[in-house]
C-alpha cells in the first residue's frame, strides 16, 4: 500500500517538463493569493488516493475533477479564513500547536520517536501536520468570535431533545473509541459473529486481526474527542452506547472494519442521565449544526466581498 502511495505521488508530482509547467499553472487567485495547481493537486492527493484515482487516466477525468474542485474550495474558504484572521488581528501561537500534537500524541498513546515514525509511514511531514492544526485552531477562534455568539440554543429545544432520547443520553465523557482493521485474508463476517455472540472480544479480534493502530491495545484509539472526529466516526459513535460495537463497514473505500465505544475498566451498562446532567450534552449536540450553518454563511459572506478568479 505504502509503496503504491509513493508512487502515486511520485506519478503526480516528478512527471516531466510539460507535466511540470501543469502544476505551476495557476488554478485560482483569491484575494491576490495564487493557488497553483501543485498547491491543488498536493490538497487533493489524499482523497484520490483514497479513492485510488489516477489524474493522468482521461477515464477517471470525471470523478478527479470533482476531488479537485472540492479540494479548490477548502483551499479557497482556508485563504479566505486566514485573510479575515489577518483582519481581526488573530493568531495562533506555536504553544498552541505544539499542544494540539502532544494532545494527539497522548490519544495515540505514542511517544515522540514513534509519532514521527507513523507520519512517515503515512507518507506525511510534521511541517504540514502543524500546518494543518495551526489553520484548524485559527479557524476555531474565528468561529468562537464572529458565529459563536450569534448561535442560541433554548431551554425549550433542549427539554423537548431530552424526552425524546433520554434513553440514549450517556456521559460521553472518558469514552474510549476501538478500532479493528480486518486484514484483507481474514474471514471478517466469522470473525464479527463471535463478538456478536461474546465468544471472543472486540479487543482480542484487534490483538489477532486488526492491521490499523494500536492493534497491540486491543484496538483502542483513546479517548473520543466528539468535538474532532471525522463525519463518518462521528455519525457511527453518535447514535452508540458504551459497550456496542458496530457492524462491519468499509474504510478507505477498500478494507472492512468495526469500531467499539467503551469505558475502561467498566464491565456494566453506563445509566441514562438526568435533564439536568444532560443539558451540556444536549447543548453541544444541537449547537454544533447551528454553528456549522451559521458559519457557511459567514464564509458565503466573505466569498461575495472577495475578488474570486478561478480558472480551471
């Protein structure tokens, strides 16, 4: 697989002279800001990897477009982002940084040498690892200050959330997520049906089967941070109990997979909360949308004041 990646990479990024004067062309300009297709292609190679997409194959044209131009759009919302940070006179402090990977280094359960060691493997740099957080946190206190306060979550919407799912209100706090990567020679249906029935364990099918991390632990990934997951994670972990574990389900479009939501060290059922210890849950879970909508708008907001030139 990682040999594979490698020379994905090297097909899109040490092609020739004419694929070379390609990349340098320019894509976009936002605001005076350049985007070149290099920084396009480098923005979208994860996801066609993902999706084992070839930007040179003229029968995967359409389906690399699209991965392109989603990517261009989250190169265009960054800049705008930064730009309007530069504005309001927000930073982010390499304090801040340094504490988001001792966070994920803690998570992964991971010392320095070995954190390191995985970015290699994933063919990923530290550099752009702190890239990518410094513009995730500058993109949270930009949302702290410009939408956050126009999000309103009543008392009234949070009772009538509560009667309707007070059976499914757990503390979510201390949760740990598992993760089990089946190797693609296993039988992961056989597999599956044993944790089902108790006869063998999520963590002991992770021990023997699991090729993602942390198999060593049983699968465990650490402490879920609702506030961080992906889309997909977060739909599957949102609608779990402590103690399930869920059906089998594709990752990376290509290997089967389970996950677990549990407590350590806890062997009973987690007891529904009250209204009143479920009111910070219930708020986090109905402002999050409010937010996510409040600040599509915002960013619609500064696409209509910007001077946007895409040419792709």
């Amino acid at each position: 697989m990682k040999k594979a990646l490698v020379m994905f990479v090297c097909l899109l990024l040490l092609a020739g002279s004419a694929q070379a004067a390609q990349l340098n062309k320019v894509a976009a300009v936002v605001n005076g800001k350049v985007i070149t297709m290099f920084d396009l292609q480098k923005a979208a190679l994860p996801d066609l990897a993902r999706a084992r997409l070839n930007p040179n194959d003229p029968k995967q044209a359409k389906q690399v477009n699209e991965v392109l131009r989603k990517a261009l759009d989250m190169l265009i919302v960054n800049i705008l982002v930064e730009q309007e940070a530069r504005r309001l006179g927000v930073t982010v402090s390499d304090s801040e940084v340094d504490q988001e990977l001792v966070r994920l280094m803690r998570e992964r359960r991971l010392t320095r040498a070995q954190f390191e060691e995985q970015l290699k493997r994933q063919n990923l740099s530290l550099a752009d690892l702190r890239e990518t957080f410094e513009r995730n946190i500058l993109r949270q206190k930009i949302m702290g200050m410009q939408v956050g306060r126009k999000v309103v979550v009543t008392p009234e919407e949070i009772r009538d959330y509560y009667e309707k799912h007070k059976n499914e209100i757990f503390d979510r706090k201390g949760l740990h997520m598992g993760l089990l990567v089946y190797h693609p020679n296993v039988n992961a249906s056989s597999i599956a049906a044993q944790i089902r029935s108790g006869k063998m364990s999520f963590a002991e099918a992770a021990r023997k089967y699991s090729i993602a991390p942390n198999k060593e632990k049983g699968g465990d990934m650490g402490p879920v941070e609702w506030d961080r997951l992906n889309e997909e994670f977060a739909e599957k972990l949102g609608k779990m109990r402590p103690g399930d574990v869920t059906p089998i389900f594709t990752i990376q479009n290509r290997f089967k997979a389970q996950m677990a939501l549990f407590r350590p060290g806890q062997t009973g059922p987690d007891k529904p909360l009250t209204l009143e210890q479920a009111t910070p849950i219930i708020d986090g879970i109905l402002r999050q949308p409010k937010a996510m909508e409040r600040f599509d708008e915002y960013v619609s907001q500064l696409r209509n004041r910007a001077v946007i030139d895409i040419r792709l």
